[in-house]
C-alpha cells in the first residue's frame, strides 16, 4: 500500500469514528420551523380540511407540501398570530400573542437591553447547551433586535421585505412578473439551510432550524421555465394567476428540497419539521383598499375563499393559514381539528425537546405534543379555552376572539360587535349578534378580562 493509499485509508477510518461519535452524542430531537409568507389557507395543493373540498386550491401545485400531509399531521383549524408579518414574527419567537406584546410597547419593553424573557432558542439551550440555532432569511421584528439577541447563533441578520425584493414600486409589484435564478432567494436560503444541517449532524449537535422565506409576499418572482408552466395551464375558478402559482411552486421546490436533506442526513427519526405561514394571502391580486366589507358584496369568490377577507383583516381569511407538521412516529395523512396558533409553536418545542420547568406565567402558548404523538384532539390547557387576536392599525383597528365553534370580532372605531358560527358559517357571511346576545356577552368579556390581564395597548384609546 502506498503512502497516498494510507492516508486515504486513515482518512476514512477517522471520518468514520467521528460520525459515530458524533451521532452517538446527539440524542435529542432537531427542529426545523419553515415560515412561510402571506400563503392562505386553501392557497396549496392541500386539501387542508378532509371535510371541505374548497380547502385546497383549483390551480396552484404544491407536490412537497403535500408530501409533508401525507406523513404528518394537518391542524385544520391552526391560525397566524397576526394578520401581517411583523406581530406574527415577534409572537412565534416568545411565545405570546401579540396583544400581550403591544406595537408600541414592544420596541421598549423587549429590546435586549431590558429584556431577559424567554425564546425558543434560549428555551432549548437550558434543555442542552449543545443545541445550535440559525435563523436565515426574513426576520422582520421592526424593533432594533436581530436574531443573535434571542440566541441565535447564526442569520442573516435584520432583515425584511426589501431584502427579498428587487425594489419593484407600489404597483408594479402587483402587476408584474420578475425572472430569477434565485427567486425570493429560496434557493439560496435553502443552501444555507441544508449547510447549517450537514455541519450540525457531523458534529454530533441537536439544532433548530427557522427558514423564514419572503415568499410568496409580492413583489412576484419566479423562474422563467416555471412561469412557463403555467402559462400553459387553464385557469381555476379561485386562482389564476401564473405568476403568483409559479412563485409558490418555486417555494415548494425549496421545501422538498429541506424533507430530502433530512432523510438524506439520516435524521429523520429525530427531527421535527414544521411548516406554517406568518399570516393569509391577499384576498385580490392586485389588492383593494376595501378590506373589510362583507363577502356577500365581493360579486365573486376571492383568492382566500371559501374563507372571508385575507392578509390585513382578522377575518378567517387573514389569520388561518396551513400548519403541517411531521415528526419521528407521526402518522401520516392525520387530521387535527384542535384549534391552535403560533404561539403554540415555542412550548411545543420546548415539551418535545425534554423541557421540565414551569414556563413564565406571560407565556401564552400550550403545547400540541399529545395532540402529536397520540391524542389527536388534545387541547392542552389553554386560558378561558380561546384565542385573542388584535390587528393594530389606526384606520380600522379590531379584535377578535375564537371560543369553541363561535368567533366574536370587535370593531373599536364604531364599538360594533360581530358574532359568527364558524362550524355552520366559515365564510363569516351571517352575523349573528343580534341573535345570540348571551354568548356575545360571554365571548366580550372574556375578550376584556384578557386584554386587561395583558394591558392590551388598544385600551389604552378605547374604553370597553
């Protein structure tokens, strides 16, 4: 045997030893949360409610999506945070909703400076040191924070929507279509992605992974032999639009793209892959300034259909979105019609990952591990039953709360309140307020009650 020979031989021989060890040392569960943007809830290939064919769209292709259904578990009735990005960004990180945060308040009462609370990646480090953390692509907390005060270990730093753009201007980011090799950067998130994945299995480290990708948020980009596609392909009833299905399926490469790492990587039976968007889709493509109007008024069906309104609104439209996650000894093809939200995601993390400690009492998540691993309708303990949600804009500022099969959403300018049964009326076509004063009575207070535990920051303008 040559010299050469040798030190390929020992090469290989150590290489080896190392990788054992390496496995041998990582024996708790990786995590990967891919983040998607404004992508509705019927926007997929993916029928997202067994019961409701409309769950799914009449013209867009999600292949990997789907692939993630048919080995996971669906959460049909899983909402956003927030109806934009930013608030969602903010309470998937914390674990809170974004009315316990505030907008205003947020800037100061969590800038690192003063702020020692709890995130996913200081959460899983007290579980184990070794855990390393990398957040790439769209961070977006709008607050003088990046991702390296929360613990991260690696990003791509503050960014936003202009670090996925191309500066494309108020309209022509609606209008028109932009040709990339790298569209939405997906394709060089994901490199980045599967790099931090290979260096983490070598050296024997657990990992959380967050892909926060700036697609499907416009301006459109997509690959030219994509577009090509569906160029060619006949429009559905819902969706039409060749652009916007080109840029999604250029999403859903990349996302197929993370599933074969992982398997390829060797991990799969202990790796956790989540897949959830910061909020619903646009309801018009162009988008209208008319927000709020009842879908009776729409003259046809919108791009969020059978759900009303879309990204802005807290309408079903604008806060359900798709959540699928997989997982070692997931059954796949599942169902779960438990209601859940985002900020569901930090304490989930924390219960798979070996987490014993009592969370802090402003932790507004639960954890869906029983929902996960074997009872499927487990609600965990979650306060009042309900979720509160808020949407801060000075123009049409409007809460909402979802208590069992009933949604109450409160319009603070007029001091109108809307009621709807989401089991029997998904599309909030009939209010039904007028009919049912009690549980109106009942879904405002508890409203209340949580807005004043939390110092809401809309009290602050609003009486109750």
């Amino acid at each position: 045997m040559n010299t050469k020979s040798i030190i390929i031989v020992s090469s290989l021989i150590l290489t080896g030893s190392y990788t054992v060890n390496a496995q041998h040392k990582n024996t708790k569960p990786n995590f990967i949360l891919i983040l998607a943007d404004d992508l509705g809830w019927s926007n997929t290939s993916v029928q997202m409610d067994s019961k409701n064919p409309d769950s799914k769209s009449d013209y867009y292709y999600t292949p990997n999506i789907e692939r993630m259904a048919e080995k996971g578990i669906r959460f049909t009735q899983a909402y956003a945070p927030a109806a934009i990005c930013c608030p969602t960004r903010r309470s998937i990180q914390f674990g809170q909703t974004p009315v316990r945060q505030g907008e205003i308040h947020f800037k100061k009462n969590y800038h690192p400076d003063n702020n020692e609370r709890i995130t996913i990646p200081k959460l899983l480090k007290l579980v184990e040191p070794d855990y390393k953390t990398a957040h790439y692509g769209k961070w977006d907390l709008r607050a003088d924070i990046f991702p390296e005060d929360l613990d991260y270990d690696e990003s791509d730093g503050n960014t936003g929507n202009k670090d996925g753009n191309w500066g494309a201007d108020n309209i022509e980011k609606w209008t028109n279509y932009f040709f990339s090799n790298d569209p939405k950067k997906i394709n060089s998130l994901t490199d980045r992605a599967e790099n931090f994945m290979k260096r983490q299995v070598s050296s024997g480290n657990p990992f959380y992974l967050q892909i926060s990708h700036y697609a499907t948020h416009v301006e459109i980009q997509t690959k030219e032999s994509t577009l090509e596609k569906y160029w060619r392909k006949d429009p559905g009833n819902i969706h039409g639009n060749p652009g916007f299905a080109a840029m999604l399926e250029d999403l859903d490469t990349g996302i197929g793209r993370i599933i074969d790492k992982v398997f390829e990587l060797g991990i799969e039976n202990n790796t956790w892959i989540i897949l959830m968007t910061d909020n619903g889709s646009a309801e018009l493509i162009p988008q209208t300034r008319h927000k709020m109007i009842n879908p009776a008024e729409y003259g046809r069906p919108r791009l969020n259909y059978p759900l009303r309104g879309g990204k802005w609104t807290l309408y079903e439209g604008g806060i359900r979105v798709p959540f699928i996650v997989m997982g070692p000894d997931v059954s796949g093809g599942l169902q779960v019609e438990t209601p859940t939200a985002g900020w569901d995601i930090l304490p989930t993390i924390a219960d798979l990952a070996g987490y014993e400690k009592n969370f802090p009492k402003d932790i507004d998540g639960v954890s869906l591990k029983e929902a996960l691993t074997g009872n499927h309708n487990a609600k965990g303990n979650r306060p009042k039953d309900a979720l509160f949600f808020h949407r801060y804009n000075d123009h049409y500022p409007h809460s909402a709360i979802i208590k069992g099969d009933y949604k109450l959403v409160k319009l603070w300018r007029t001091g109108d309140t809307e009621l709807y049964n989401l089991s029997e009326d998904l599309g909030e076509v009939d209010d039904i307020s007028k009919d049912f004063p009690e549980k109106v009575n009942e879904l405002y207070n508890d409203l209340i009650s949580y807005f004043k535990m939390v110092n809401a920051e809309i009290l602050e303008k609003y009486e109750p």
